[in-house]
C-alpha cells in the first residue's frame, strides 16, 4: 500500500472509530508524536510499572557495557546496507535514538538497556589477531576466527548482504585474507542465510572452502519451518513487530539483536558433519572440539572450543539473555533439562581453560571465573525453570496458571544475562509444562472448547450487550486494569467484529501492555495486535523468503510431505491414485499415493500399478517448488519425462490450498484465503529463520 493513501486511511479509521464514550472517559490522549493517528501516550499506570522495574534492577552493575565496548577496531564502512534486489536490507542509523536519551516514558529500562548494548555496531576483536567479530549489521554475529591459509567463518549472518558488508569492514581494517571454511552453529537461518558471500558450490568442490555442520543440519533446517511455515511467519509478524515503526512507541530492537537483515537468504550443503557427542577436528589448521547439543536451543547445534586460543564458541545455547523454551513464532517446545545439562558439561569439559567466551549473538565475556560464572548462571536459569515448573505442577498448578505462579530466584534474575530478552518466564514456564505434560489443564470443560467466536456471542448475550462491555472497559483501562479489559474486550471483538470502538480500545490495552514489557517479543506482540485492531492488516507481509537454494536443500521426501500438508481433505474425498517419482541424478524413487483424502509417500519403492511414472531431476522439483517452471512445461520441453496419466497431476493440484501469511490473527482484521492454481502443483512454501 502507498504510503500517503496508508496514512490518509489510518486518519479515516480513527476518525470513523471515535466514541463520545471513549474519547471522554478516557483519561489517555493521543500522543503528538506518535506514528499511528490513533496511538496514544503511556498512562500513569505504565510510568509507574516502569519506574518500579528501574528502582529493583541491578543497574549499578555495568559489566555488560564494559564487555561490549572491548576489542572495539571500526564503524561501518557506509549507514547502508542495500540488497541486490535493490531494496534496503539493514540500516544503520535506524536505532540511533536508542542511544539518544537513558530513558524513555514508553520503554521498559531493562529493555532499552539491552537495546544500546546491543546497539554497539562495527568490528570487534575478540582474541587479537586470532578472533573477530562485526557485530550488528544484522540480527546474529558474523565471527571470523584465523586459520592458518584463511578466514573460517562461524554463522555468517542471516542474508549474503550483511555478510558480504561484514567481509568488506574486516578486509579494510585488517587486510584481504581469503575465507577458508565457514561452521554453521546451527539450523536457524540468522547462522547459515549468508553463506554466499564467502563461498559457492565450484569452491567447494575444489576444496577451496569447507563447510563444517552438526550432525542433522540439513534436516532441521529445512523441516523446522515448512511444515508450518505460513502459520510461523504469520506469527512471527508478531513476535517481530513487523509492522511497527522503528521508534520509541513502536520496534526498539530484538533482544537478540536489533533487527533481521532483509537480504537474500542462501544456503550451501555442509562438507562435514559432527555426529559424535564430543569429536574432535582440525578446520584450516586449527585444532577444534566440537559438543554437539541437539534439543537444547535448535534441534542441531553445537557448541566449539579452540584449545589453542583457549576460546570457547557457545553458539546460541550460551548468549546475553533468557533464551525461549517456547518460541512465540511457532517451533517445537525445547527440552530446559537437556538444555542445562549441555551448560554444564561444557562448563566442566571447558570451563576451566577458557579465557574467552564468544557466542553467535551479543558480546564476549573474558576471564576464566567470569566465562564460570556466565555459564553456571545459565545452567542454573534453565534447570530452575524445568525443576521449579514441574515442582508445582506436581501440586496441580495447571498450564494456564503456571506464567502467574512460577517466579525465577532472584539470585538468577538479577544477573543481566539472565533476564528475558527473547524467552519470557511466563511462556516458558508454560512451554515446559506442554512439553511435559501438553496442552490440556485437566478440566473436563476445556477438552473440546467452543472456538473463541462461538463462545464470545454467549458471553456478550449475558454481559447484556456491547455498551456495558464497553462501559466496564473504560473503567478498567482508567483503573491500569489492562489485562482485567482485555479478558472482556476480547470476547467482544469476536462476537462483533465489525465493533470498531471495541476493537480501538482493546487496542488501547494492548498498547500500555506493550510499553510495560521488558521482553521484546511480548512488546511487539501486543504493539502489533494494536495496530492490526486500528488499522487493519497491512498488504505487505505476504511474501516469500524461500529461495532455490533452500528447495534444492529440501529432500524430496520433505517436499512431498510438505505437498500432503496442503491437501484439503475434503476436496480429495473419492480421489484415488498412484504416482511413481524418480530423480535420476540420485537414483531416488518414491511412491506417492492418494487414498482415503490422505496423500502419502513412500521411499525407495516403486508401484506396480502407477497411474503415472515421473522421472525429475532435483533441480526440476526446486525449481517447481518456487514457482520458476510447472512440471507440466518441464515435461512439455523434455525436462522431464511421464508416462501414464498425466491428468492425475491436475487431480492433485485441485485440492491444494496455497498457504498465505496473511490470514487473521484478530477478528475483523481482514482475512483471505487462496487456493492453488490447478494448472499444477508448484509450491510456495515459507521460511522462517527467526530464533
């Protein structure tokens, strides 16, 4: 949407939703400088939560800035990064009033103070002429570490431009040494998208560059956000804040870092895979021991130590926050235990040789009895939230009471790297409970609950109506009672979607709940959710991130199942048939089958009776994948080969539905829903490469 007519509307909207009610009642005013026409200032409420937060936390100890600002060599080369694709991928001076200002009314102190810690941009030396980090040209690190002809890599970014960028800043400070191998910590995108700029496929199969992984990497890095990558995306719009400006009422960083870089996404097969627990190998010289952590932070990661820089990489399993055991974008809920028992071998196995202690995100930590006490901190934070969390669910405190009951000890809080920067103790608390035990609270009335909107109208009806909803609203919202509002408004935006003075007030909850949050995902979740009830969902955040590169990483098993998920099953009752699929380049053959409104498929197999054999390269289903050429017109230009009953493919495709991430989170928001061109079944699947 064009910027000007996105205004214009925003103006119309506020205009349309105003209430005498509302506006008179309401003891908040707009606010003159904020982005949206409806946005409003923090009430006394909020100021007084904030300035609580200040006057408890543990702001005299400034270790964190000392560590952030070591080892500082040169800014960036240029306030811009711009994408190939033409459009800006990161920028610089976006959070620079960050910086500007040591508090703001509409911030929580806590988060503000990571957000200038993370705000530290440029290249860094970790270990003099061994070890380098450029810190903030995208939401990971970009760590080079010497070898003895080049440059091995560790994490290059989330997109090749802000890694391309980052080799460009370390060459002009230190002189062009060539990279001679890149390791992906693991299967996150933020930790492998920028490969590209270091490496492609003719140096790797010269051997020029090598390219170390954990054991699994693959399959984790594609399978984790396809399955349900529209639904992911979606909401990692709000976890992400997609929508919000960069600015003090809006988006003021990530915790893990600023922001994701908004460049191309690549993604090269690894040479090498760590499949033992503890294995040992030499990259480009250098000695390394690798501990491979699955089911802790990622379901492959693993951690590095470098005896002969006494250097321990902790990858994301050890950084500058309380990481997520729930993920409020969507990912599988991760194992706190095991999470914490990795902490501690490597504190046992490491931890008394390390001298430095570096991570994929924020800043090193030097000192042998610092790396001990930042690693016993963590191990600590996560094995308290498992032990302590399940303590109480022992005594029946259920999952929808756990986030109000469980407190972490404040001899782990009060340590900075242990605050909740991207987890939240109340999601997480939550998040060990459904690993655990699941969803379900035990009451016989939630095993199968009305969907909110057929509950919400009953609740309405007995409320007596919307006015005395709105009425009691008022006076909660005046009271700082914003979650007691938002139990009642919420029930009415579902029975009446259309209620757009319901919905601007639950936008004024979300909004002070917001401002309150010291944790960024749950700030911009409620920021966003306002800004969707004001002005609608934005037309912008529907595109794809998936590349060839991540379709030619995809299997082909993957790709099928990931096809099957797609499947209405309604509109494949009654279809039945069998197709054999052969890729010739690896001689991989599978059956994939339709019966029973259910598509299947099996590898290594090949039916006796198939209504079609297909014979495509690899590279013929990437580029069906991502819409670059149907499999017919391979066909039809000798691509690929069919014999049987091509019409079977025309079946299939007309019962797939294209998954966009753009439908509703909030009622009356806007929602759409597409369905697949039955001209054949190419795919748009979505990555997600956030944490």
């Amino acid at each position: 949407m064009n910027k000007s007519l996105l205004i214009i509307c925003i103006v119309l909207i506020a205009f349309i939703g105003c209430s005498d009610t509302k506006v008179q009642e309401q003891n908040i005013e707009h606010a003159e400088d904020h982005y949206h026409a409806k946005g409003k200032a923090p009430s006394e409420h909020t100021i007084k939560i904030l300035e609580a937060a200040k006057a408890v936390l543990p702001f005299d100890d400034t270790r964190d800035f000392d560590e952030a600002n070591k080892g500082f060599i040169a800014g960036p080369l240029s306030p811009k990064i711009m994408a190939d694709a033409g459009h800006l991928a990161w920028d610089h001076e976006a959070y620079n009033f960050i910086d500007e200002k040591d508090e703001y009314s509409t911030i929580h102190p806590s988060t503000l103070r990571q957000s200038k810690l993370v705000n530290r941009t440029g290249l860094f030396a970790v270990v003099p002429d061994k070890i380098y980090q450029v810190r903030n040209f995208d939401l990971s690190n970009c760590t080079f570490v010497r070898g003895k002809t080049g440059w091995i890599v560790f994490d290059p970014c989330m997109s090749v431009e802000s890694a391309r960028v980052s080799k460009e800043l370390l060459d002009a400070n230190l002189g062009e040494i060539p990279v001679s191998a890149v390791v992906y910590s693991h299967n996150h995108a933020d930790h492998f998208g920028g490969v590209r700029a270091f490496a492609d496929e003719e140096a790797i199969k010269s051997g020029k560059v090598e390219i170390i992984a954990p054991v699994d990497f693959m399959e984790e890095a594609i399978a984790e956000n396809v399955y349900a990558g529209a639904a992911m995306n979606r909401r990692g719009q709000y976890q992400y804040g997609l929508l919000l400006e960069i600015d003090p009422y809006g988006h003021v960083g990530q915790g893990l870092g600023q922001n994701v870089s908004k460049g191309f996404v690549s993604l090269l097969v690894p040479t090498k895979y760590i499949t033992e627990d503890i294995e040992e190998y030499t990259v480009d010289g250098i000695k390394m021991v690798f501990q491979n952590t699955p089911g802790a932070e990622a379901p492959a990661e693993m951690n590095t130590y470098i005896p002969e820089m006494k250097a321990l990489w902790m990858a994301e399993n050890v950084t500058g926050v309380f990481h997520n055991i729930y993920t409020l974008r969507g990912a599988p809920v991760r194992d706190a235990l095991a999470w914490s028992n990795y902490i501690n071998h490597s504190l046992y196995l490491f931890g008394s040789e390390t001298e430095v202690m570096f991570a994929s995100h924020h800043w090193p930590r030097w000192g042998t009895e610092r790396v001990q006490e930042v690693l016993r901190g963590q191990r600590d934070l996560y094995a308290n939230i498992n032990n302590q969390t399940l303590h109480l669910a022992n005594q029946g405190v259920t999952i929808n009471e756990i986030h109000n009951e469980y407190k972490t000890p404040k001899s782990i809080s009060d340590q900075w790297y242990n605050r909740g920067y991207h987890g939240s103790t109340e999601n997480n608390s939550r998040g060990v409970i459904n690993y655990y035990i699941g969803h379900w609270d035990a009451n016989p009335t939630t095993l199968i609950p009305l969907s909110p909107s057929e509950s919400a109208p009953l609740y309405v009806e007995m409320m007596g109506g919307a006015k005395p909803i709105i009425k009691k609203g008022v006076e909660l919202f005046n009271e700082g009672k914003y979650k007691e509002a938002t139990e009642i408004l919420n029930k009415l935006v579902y029975a009446e979607p259309k209620n757009q003075e319901a919905k601007d007030l639950l936008a004024d909850c979300f909004e002070q709940l917001g401002y309150q949050q010291e944790n960024p995902g749950l700030r911009n979740s409620f920021l966003n959710g306002a800004y969707e009830l004001r002005s609608g969902m934005s037309q912008e955040l529907s595109a794809s991130t998936f590349s060839l590169d991540l379709a030619k990483a995809m299997s082909t098993g993957l790709f099928f199942e990931a096809v099957a998920i797609m499947v209405d099953s309604k509109k494949a009752e009654g279809m039945k048939f069998t197709i054999n699929l052969i890729t010739p380049e690896n001689g991989e053959k599978f059956v994939i089958e339709m019966s029973n409104a259910t598509l299947t498929n099996i590898e290594g197999y090949q039916a006796k009776d198939a209504d079609l054999s297909l014979t495509i390269s690899r590279m013929g289903l990437a580029l069906a994948m991502t819409g670059k050429k149907t499999i017919k017109d391979q066909i039809a230009d000798g691509d690929a080969k069919a014999e049987g009953n091509v019409d079977v493919l025309t079946q299939l495709a007309s019962t797939l539905v294209h998954f966009s991430n753009d439908f509703e989170i909030l009622p009356g928001t806007k929602a759409t829903a597409k369905e697949m061109d039955s001209e054949d079944f190419e795919v748009d699947f979505y990555e997600n490469g956030h944490e």
